[in-house]
C-alpha cells in the first residue's frame, strides 16, 4: 500500500494537484491501518503519512491535516522505543509541534516541541553528521521560549552547529543566522554588531538556498537599520534585491513564487530611495528594475537569454537548468521512498557536491558570457542598456518608500529625479480604495453616483498635485499643443497600488480650455509600461516599424463591470486611424 501512494504522492508535488495529494493520503492512511502490528517499518509509514498531511495543511492551511500529522509522529515515536532511528523521529515531531505552534500559539505545543528535541539531541553523540541540524532546531526552539536564560542556550547550541556543520552545507546560511538573532537579542551593542556580521556573512554563503539567503537579508535589513548602520542597510537591502530572480526560480510553481515575493513588497522601493539620497539615481533605476514585475521580467528574460542560449550551445543551456534544479531543490528529512532516508546522511558529500555545483554554476556562467550577444546572460541589466527603453520618449517611474518618494525620469542623457513630497504609501492606500469602491458604485443610485464621481474627480486632483504637475514640470512640460503630432510622449511606470490609478487622467478637469492646463491628457502623450526592460526589444528591433495598430474590443469580460462605450471609442479610433486594425471578442452579456 505504501508503494501504491507513490505515484500520487510525486504527481503531486509535480504538479500541486490537490486530488493527487488526497489520493495519495488515502492510500497511506490505509496502510498504517492494514500494516503488521509489530512491523519494523511502521514508524516509517507512519512518518510518511505525516509528510503527506504537512503537504495538506501547506496547501490548504487545514489545522486538522496539521494535528493529525501530530498525531501520525508521536504514534511513529511510541512505536518500537528502541528503533535503530528514533532520534530521527523525535526530531521530526519535534520540527512539526513547532509548525503547530507557529500557527496556533499554542504554548503546549512548543513546550512539547522543547521536551522532545531535547531528548533527541541526547541520542544524538558528537560526531553524528545529524548533529549540526538537530542542534539549529533545538536552538530554534529554545529562542522561540523568549526566556533569556534559553536563549543564551539557544547562542551556544547555534556556536556549535556553527562550528560543526560541513563547509558548503546548504543549512549553513541558516545556522549563522540563528547564532546572528540570539546574539542581537541578548549581546547588547557589541552582540548587536556580531549579529551584522554574522548577517552578511550568511548572505554571502552561496551554497544555501537562495530564497534563505533572501530571507536572511530581511533580518539583516531590519536590524541595520535600528542600529543607525546606513552603508550595512543598504548593502542588506541591495542583497535582497539581487536574490529575487533566484528567489522565484522556475523550479517551483506560480503560487509559489509569489508567495515567496510578496515576503519581500517594499524592499527594491527602499534600495532605490537610499540609492537616490546617495546621489546614484541610475543605480536606483538598475534596483527598481531588478524588484519590479520579477515574473514578468523572468518571462521576458527565458526568452531573450535561456533561448538564445540554447539555440547557440544546447548543451551548457541544459544543465545550467539541471544545476539550478540541484541547488534550489529541498530536501526532506524522510521521502516516500519507503527506506528512511535522514537529512544528515552524507552530509560531507552533499556540502562538497552542492560546493562543486556552485563553482562548476559560475564557471559555466563564464563560458556564456564570452559568447557574442550573450555578455549580460542572466545579469540585470545595467543602466546603460535600460536608457536605450526611453528612446522614443521620457519614461518617468514613481517610487513610493519609507525613506521618500521621487519620481525618476529616465532619458537617453540619463536620469532625472523629482522629489514627491506629499505623496506616501499611505496616502496610495487610502486613494486607491476610494477610487475602486467609486469605481465600482458608478451606475448604482444617483446619490451613490454623485459621490463616486466627486471621488474619482478628487483622485485625479490629488493625482496632479502629488505626482504628474511636479514631474512635468520639471521636464518643462507646461502648456497645451496645437495638435497631436507636436505633443510629448512619456511612458508612466508605476509600481505597487499605484498601479491602480490612471495617472494619465491626473488632473484639473475644469482647466482644460485654458492656455496652460493642469491637466496630463492636455500636456502630454500617455503610454504604460511594468519594466523598462519591456521596451527594450521594440527599441532594439525596427521590426515593427509601418506595422498598423491593433485595437481589442471587449465591451464584456467575464467578473468585470461591462464596457458600454467599448464600441464607441474603437469607432473613434478607427475614424483617426484608418488602417488600424481591430479584434471583437465574441462575447455576450451576462443574464441577470
């Protein structure tokens, strides 16, 4: 039976395909149901249904698959006390109450968790290559307590996992990382500055997990900056900036990869501010480049550079792809194999392949970049490529921080900044709900109308004011045009919440007839783009050059407020532009 969830079990984490999932715990909750009583495996089985009731709750944040996965490991430590690998399951209940405890706070559960790690690390002697991790769990476990007294147990068992635990072991980064927090919350100042170090040097450890590196980089920012260390937080923030292509490695799954983003909302924004306050607004650009639109930015960049890659030299393409599926995968302490198998075991073999891997990784690198067309592979691209972007006109992106808010007109002269003084995330927040719900209630009863309109005319308002009047002003953008053709153009790249509002609507509505309105659609010419890197291939390419527009209309859209004036407008158009041309969606409107 055990074999029989196998191939559920990997068609589910190939795929996240729930019904795979409870097939495959079906089947094994059957098999420990069946098994032999005094069978030797059975507390293996037993440990292979809690991996699979994990990977529910993980999926579905259901307690009751957490509890029961409890269940499944303590059953797996009761049974056989004298297994050749209890330390091994202790271990494993010991990490899962913690994960019950991380989602309930049940205090029992982490005084369990406590207890039973303890007696796990009695079995386990000096010398063990499980050592190492089973010390960083406990000392996990005994820092979350929050006794002082634990915690300067937790800094000593962390010292030793520190010490022990292999040269290039992916688990490193995550060791100094717990040696790093117990030293900032008990060693005063100078703990503080260990801690700093402690932080960088994890970070720089390039045979751990990306994705840890990165979250390891959010402590490390946090703790800079309480502490007053300027150049400590910038370099911790630049860091994380610089793991969020590898954070969302294409290993995993969509969901996953932005789940693993959103951990990290705000960090390119803070770079870039402390980039401008330092004088380096290109750099600022490279950084809000690198943290903005990461998936699109992927899409982009696979077929640019993996794809070239591949059609100039298939062979260094594919297994640059197999050695980034190595050194990003997980491991797990027990698999369905149905023989344990420890996360210890070879434990030097391991650090020293995942070591081989990461040097054979940038010696490969380097063979990709002596190729003609291929010098920036898998590099973000410098300033000096993302200017070609504004080729055809300004691109202006709006950056929203803690540390301030600027506009930064790129051109190909280079980068302009204009200081956003009234304009903060919190103000974006409260606007973009109220433009949405006005959005939203236009249509409803005349008095909700009135209101909505009176929102959506304030937005736009404060939208002149905050942003679009200070920027084109200081691009010298302050009168109306005869006609179109003599109108500027600029592409608006805004990121985050602001994304929801029309900049290109900004403005005064009432000023419109007068000689110098303060109003965007008067003044200016507006485009939208996520990246600048987006831009690039129609500036890199004159393919596109005489090619007509094409229009989409799309009067309905499914789960969205119909479009009316759909129609209309593509006739507007299409009486200014001839040879557009047009695409109808086939679509009809929904029955009430």
């Amino acid at each position: 039976m055990q074999a029989s969830a196998l191939p559920s079990f990997f068609r589910y984490e190939a795929t996240e395909n729930g019904s795979a999932l409870a097939e495959a715990i079906s089947a094994l909750r059957e098999a420990v149901q069946t098994a032999p009583p005094a069978h030797y495996d059975r507390p293996i089985w037993h440990g292979n249904l809690a991996n699979a009731l994990l990977r529910h709750y993980d999926h579905t944040t259901m307690i009751e698959s957490l509890e029961e996965a409890v269940e499944m490991r303590r059953i797996a430590v009761q049974l056989n006390p004298g297994h050749a690998q209890r330390a091994l399951h202790l271990g494993n209940l010991a990490t899962t109450l913690m994960t019950h405890y991380s989602a309930t706070r049940n205090r029992a559960s982490l005084n369990e968790a406590v207890s039973v790690m303890r007696e796990a690390n009695h079995l386990t002697v000096p010398g063990d290559p499980s050592r190492p991790m089973r010390l960083s769990n406990f000392a996990r476990m005994l820092y979350a307590t929050g006794d002082p007294t634990s915690i300067m147990q937790a800094a000593d068992l962390f010292a030793e996992a520190v010490r022990t635990v292999p040269e290039g072991h992916r688990a490193q980064a995550d060791c100094l990382n717990g040696l790093a927090m117990c030293r900032h919350t008990i060693g005063g100042p100078a703990g503080r500055l260990e801690a700093l170090r402690l932080f960088r040097r994890a970070c720089r450890t390039v045979t751990s997990p990306a994705a840890t590196r990165a979250r390891i980089a959010l402590d490390w920012i946090r703790l800079a900056e309480q502490t007053g260390d300027h150049e400590g937080h910038f370099e911790a923030l630049t860091t994380a900036v610089g793991l969020l292509d590898t954070v969302a490695w294409r290993g995993i799954t969509r969901a996953d990869q932005e789940r693993q983003l959103r951990r990290f909302a705000g960090v390119a924004s803070d770079a870039a501010a402390l980039a401008i306050a330092a004088g380096r607004p290109e750099f600022a650009v490279e950084l809000l480049e690198q943290g903005r639109a990461v998936l699109l930015a992927q899409a982009l960049d696979t077929r640019t550079s993996l794809e070239s890659l591949a059609l100039r030299a298939p062979e260094l393409a594919e297994r640059l792809v197999v050695i980034d599926e190595e050194l990003e995968g997980s491991d797990d302490e027990l698999t369905m194999s149905g023989a344990e198998q420890t996360f210890a075991q070879d434990q030097r073999t391991d650090a020293d392949r995942r070591m081989h891997l990461a040097k054979e990784r940038e010696e490969l690198l380097n063979q990709v970049r002596v190729l003609p067309g291929l010098d920036n592979f898998l590099l973000a691209p410098r300033f000096e490529v993302l200017r070609i972007a504004a080729a055809k006109g300004p691109i202006v992106m709006v950056n929203t921080s803690r540390h301030g808010c600027h506009g930064l007109t790129v051109t190909l002269a280079g980068v302009h900044v204009t200081p956003l003084p009234s304009l903060s995330n919190t103000h974006i927040s409260t606007r973009v709900l109220e433009f949405l719900a006005a959005i939203t209630a236009i249509g409803n009863s005349n008095h909700e109308t009135l209101s909505a309109r009176q929102t959506i005319t304030d937005t736009l308002e404060w939208l002149w004011i905050s942003i679009a009047e200070p920027i084109l002003s200081d691009l010298n953008i302050t009168r109306r045009y005869e006609s179109m053709h003599e109108q500027p153009r600029i592409w608006w790249c805004p990121s985050g919440l602001l994304s929801f509002l029309p900049l290109h609507a900004a403005g005064h509505h009432t000023t419109r007839t007068d000689d110098q309105p303060a109003t965007v659609l008067d003044r200016v010419i507006s485009s939208y783009t996520p990246t600048l890197r987006m831009l690039l291939p129609a500036r890199n390419s004159s393919a596109a050059e005489g090619h007509a527009p094409v229009l989409v209309a799309m009067p309905v859209t499914p789960g969205q407020p119909n479009l009316p004036a759909a129609a209309r407008e593509i006739d507007a158009l299409r009486r200014l532009f001839p040879t557009v041309q047009v695409l109808r969606v086939a679509t009809r409107p929904e029955t009430r």
